[in-house]
C-alpha cells in the first residue's frame, strides 16, 4: 500500500513549485531573447527606411520614392508585429511568476530543513504547510492572463490527441 508522510508531501509540493519557477524563468528568459531579436530587426528596419528616404532626397528618381515606401512599410508591418506579440509583456509576466514562485520554493526549502532537523513538532509542521499550500493557491488564483497558452502548454503534458495531430 501507498503511504505519504506530512514531510514527503511537502517535498513533493516544493519540488513542484520548484520546477513550475523553472518553466517560468526559462519562458523569461527564452522571451527576453525573442525580444531583443525583435528590437535588433526593428533598428535594422528604421535605419534602413531612413537611409531610403534620405537617398530619395538627394537623388531624385521614382525607383528611390519606391524603395522609401517599401522600407517605410517594412519598418511599420515591423513594429505592429512587435506591438501585436506584446512580448515585453510576456516577460514581464513571467519574471513577475517566476519571482513569486521562487519566494514559495525558498519557503518549502526552509520548511523542510526546519523538519529534517528536528525543530518543528507535527502541528507546527501541519500549519505551516497549509499556509504555503494557500500561499501557492494564491499565487494561481492570480492568474496568468498574458500568456495563459503558453503557461499550461509548458506545465502540462500533451495529450495523445494533441501529440497525433
């Protein structure tokens, strides 16, 4: 038969927490690439546009007004991609999950070497594991509404339906 002990629950509870501030730090800082990337291409793409509007300036021609109006366009879809994405949001949001997951995991760590050595008796252990496991609850109940897509696709498994298609 299956026997789980007060202190294995914890244990199993922080490591969770611990590999949800993973996920999320990971997502962070993944993001965090993606949006410099974006930030590179959008430079890239105004410096170009200048340079095709000076050149139309100096040299009078349709084939520069046409090379202007297209890296001014380039330039525009660029930065409504890098509007639309909200990709600083995203990170945002997930350093700010990840921060409070980890303030959680530094909470169960302490807690269980409070209990491995000897200093909390069973009541005191019981209390203080349900007010992290309301402090967890908490942290969920918020919410994670910028990326909830990619939060449960990194949390959860894939279904064998979703695998398939």
């Amino acid at each position: 038969m299956f026997s789980l002990t007060v202190i294995d629950h914890v244990r199993l509870d922080s490591e969770h927490v611990a590999q949800n501030y993973t996920i999320h730090a990971r997502a962070a800082d993944r993001l965090a690439g993606l949006a410099f990337g974006f930030r590179i291409a959008m430079a890239v793409l105004l410096a170009f546009a200048t340079g095709a509007c000076v050149i139309n300036l100096l040299v009078a021609g349709r084939a520069y007004q046409i090379l202007a109006v297209v890296a001014t366009s380039l330039a525009l879809v660029g930065f409504t991609l890098y509007a639309v994405f909200g990709i600083e949001s995203r990170v945002t949001a997930h350093r700010a999950f990840a921060h409070r997951l980890w303030l959680l995991s530094e909470r169960y760590r302490s807690l269980i070497a409070e209990a491995d050595g000897g200093l909390l008796e069973t009541a005191a252990l019981l209390q203080r594991r349900d007010a992290l496991i309301e402090a967890l609850h908490n942290v969920y109940e918020r919410g994670f509404d910028v990326d909830q897509s990619g939060f449960e696709s990194a949390r959860l498994p894939a279904v064998k339906s979703e695998r398939a298609a």
